[in-house]
C-alpha cells in the first residue's frame, strides 16, 4: 500500500502471483496486464464512457485505453456468462 492506504501497482501483483501459484498456475505468467483489459473490456461491453475507463484504469490517451479494450464475443457468448458467472 502507498502512504494513502491503496494498493500499489506492485501489491495487486503480489497477490495476483501469490494466488497464481496456490491454483498450481506459473505464477511468472501472472500480470497485472490482463485484469486491466478484463476490467476496460468488460467496462466497455456494459457501455460505461471511455473517459470512465480511463479514470480507473490510469489511463492518459484513448488510444492506449482502446488497446486494453478487447473486441469480440468472448464476453457476450460464453457458458459462464449464459449461466449468470
């Protein structure tokens, strides 16, 4: 945690290794990256403005936001999703 009491780029990491690794995955192939696409991916399929995203994520340019932004289907046509997951 910073000296404001939130999580730190390097504590969300942490944990995400550390939970990586006790579900038997490689934890070295856990990044931070992937649960901020997930985030500005899912944020966009809800309809929530860019500028939204952006403020969460840090983001400073559209265009670096739009890259974590990922097209398709996969969160619209999935089993989990169909099931309410």
């Amino acid at each position: 945690m910073d000296r404001h009491g939130h999580l730190t780029v390097q504590a969300v990491v942490f944990v995400l290794k550390r939970h990586a690794a006790r579900a038997r995955l490689a934890p070295e192939q856990a990044a931070g990256h992937s649960l901020s696409a997930g985030l500005a991916t899912s944020a966009a399929a809800a309809g929530v403005p860019e500028r939204v995203i952006a403020e969460q994520t840090s983001h400073r340019g559209a265009a670096m936001l739009r890259r974590h932004i990922r097209e398709g289907s996969l969160l619209r046509e999935n089993a989990a999703g169909a099931t309410g997951l």
